[in-house]
C-alpha cells in the first residue's frame, strides 16, 4: 500500500500537476471473469489516487467497470450501441480536466470473442471520442498498471512485472526529463545511422526534424503512456539495409526471441528464427508484408533494467533499441535489442 500512495503522489503531483478544483477521472476495473486471479487487484491503486487528488483540493470522479459486465456489453448490445457516441460522451468529457485509464486492456486486448463488425464500430467509437479529447485539450494518461491477466497474456512472472512497473512509474520525472534532453542533443544533428546487434550490421537513416520525446512532459503530450523514457524517430523505410539481430520480437501477445532478418532497401529479404514455434510463419508473413511506415525507438529509463516481455515497458529500457513496423491491420510489430548499439554512419 505503502508503494501505491508513493507512486500516487508521484503521478498526481509531478506527472499530471493536478491543480485546485480539477475534476479528474478514473477509470478502472474489476476483474471478475471465470479465470481471474484477483478481481480487487486495481482497486488499492485507485484508492491512493482518489485520496492523492482529494489532497490537492481537486476531485476524483471514480469510473469502474467489471470485466463480464464488458463482455455482456459486446456479446448482448444491438449494433448501434458500438456507433459514433452520443452527446453524452461530450458532457462528459467537458465535465473532465484529466482522464487517467489504469488497465492494459483498453489499448492491448484483441477483443478476441467479439465479431469483426463490433471491433470495428467500437474503434470508430474510440476514435471518435479520443477526437473529440484532442479537440478540447484533456489530458490522457495511460498507467498501464501490471495485473495477473497482462502476466498470463505475455507469459510473464506477476511479481516480477509489478515490482518492474513501481521501480519505471516511481521513476524521477524531472530526471527523465534532462536525459531525455541529452538524448534529443545527440540524436538532433545527424541522419544515418548503423546499428549494430550481435555481429550483424544494419543502416537507416531517420527524419530527425520529426523525433518525439517521450520523458512523461504532460505539457508536451495530451496521451502519455507509461512507463514513460523513450525517443522516437520515422524511419526512411527504403535505407534500410543490412541484417538486425532481435533479441525479442513482440507482436500482438506473443514475444519471439533470438530472430535475425535481413533487409535490402526496406523490403524484408528473410527471416531465421532460432526458435521453432507457433505463430513463427503468420510473423515472417506479416513482416515481409508489413507497411511502409516504420520508426526508430530507443530508450532511456534507467530505472527499467530487463525484459519483461511487454513491448510498453520494454521499450523503455535505458538503452533498448526497437524498430516499429505494422502489419497489414496496422497493428504494431516491434524488433527490440537492448544490447544494440547505434553509431553515426559516415
């Protein structure tokens, strides 16, 4: 508990800077379907929330929802339900100086027992809304908070997952914030670059003018996801050349580790996996066939020290080098390599 109310006071004063009468929401949820480990796993955290807000003479607005109550919501609702949302959603979010969302899910589930035509509606619905939350200038914040579920998910220890994400969120914000500058310095001057992982040598070269830094600068970012401590860069999708040797590979809820590929002008030419698993050719075949958007991250939270297999933690390892593809449903493909080194090229 103790770990919760610093981690609390952390977010509410020098993440977010909560100030007098802002009203802030917290959504979270009960986790009460049939293979729920801890259905209060959330709540604690909530809690210290509630009573960190309440602190600064703002006000917390407590959303919760159960986890067999979303999934009567998809399986019972007719069709229109998952439509463009109603004035409703727009008084209320009018009603909200800050959105805090506590779970994984709402970004990272599949929705895997819905149909293709209530996962679409209920995007455009997102979509719709996360507008609508550009539009009128509220902050978003995404905690990502570690449950027994997310360690099923990415087949991860639970205590070793939470213990990672207290030492990443608990971080020095101010801290993060100057090695987020030196990294901008470094980075800000040059284009190409050669990385290097495992012997194997690989070119790209960013566009430097777009690079956004991500050090948990809500002033900066209206969405922040966290753990926070990275900088990313597009890529020139055709320079890169050469062969990237990827400790992990993460894509939808599944890590691959140890797998080289081999590019020529941006095009995948192959890919070795040293592990004979499931799932091994849908990656080949979605890599291969993957969009001409792509970025360069590299982290920098030092208080991230080893895999979790969680590409939203991971890829904030001080030091990890990942590089972002999508498939052909735009969802996210990351090549990660904490061991990686990257070098100007001249």
């Amino acid at each position: 508990m103790e770990k919760y109310s610093e981690l609390s006071f952390n977010i509410v004063n020098n993440l977010l800077r909560i100030q007098k009468d802002d009203v802030i929401s917290i959504s979270g949820e009960i986790h009460n379907g049939e293979n729920s480990k801890d259905s209060l796993i959330e709540l604690p955290l909530i809690e210290e929330l509630a009573v960190a807000i309440r602190k600064r003479n703002a006000f917390p607005i407590l959303e919760i929802s159960t986890e067999n109550l979303k999934k009567r919501f998809f399986a019972e609702m007719p069709d229109e339900i998952f439509s463009i949302p109603p004035n409703y959603y727009k008084n209320w979010i009018n009603s909200i100086s800050s959105f805090i969302e506590i779970g994984w899910e709402s970004f990272s589930s599949d929705y895997k027992k819905t149909s293709d035509k209530q996962i679409n509606q209920f995007k455009e619905s997102t979509k719709a809304i996360l507008r609508y939350l550009f539009e009128q200038k509220k902050k978003l914040i995404f905690l990502n908070f570690p449950t027994y579920e997310l360690a099923d998910y990415i087949g991860s220890d639970f205590e070793t997952l939470k213990n990672t994400y207290l030492n990443a969120v608990s971080c020095n914000y101010n801290l993060l914030k100057i090695y987020a500058e030196e990294h901008e310095e470094e980075f800000f001057s040059y284009s190409n670059y050669k990385i290097i992982s495992h012997s194997e040598l690989l070119s790209i070269k960013i566009l430097r003018e777009k690079m956004e830094l991500y050090a948990g600068d809500t002033s900066v970012h209206q969405i922040t996801f966290i753990p926070t401590g990275i900088i990313e860069f597009p890529v020139k999708r055709e320079s890169i050349n050469g062969i990237f040797f990827a400790e992990k590979i993460y894509y939808k809820d599944k890590t691959y580790n140890n797998v080289k590929i081999k590019f020529e002008d941006g095009t995948v030419r192959y890919i070795v996996f040293k592990e004979d698993k499931k799932g091994n050719f849908h990656l080949q075949t979605e890599l291969i066939n993957s969009g001409e958007e792509c970025s360069l991250t590299i982290g920098f939270n030092k208080d991230i020290t080893s895999y979790t297999n969680f590409f939203s933690y991971d890829r904030c390892i001080d030091g990890n080098i990942s590089i972002k593809f999508f498939d052909r449903n735009n969802n996210p493909i990351f090549i990660s390599n904490m061991n990686a080194e990257i070098k100007k090229r001249l």
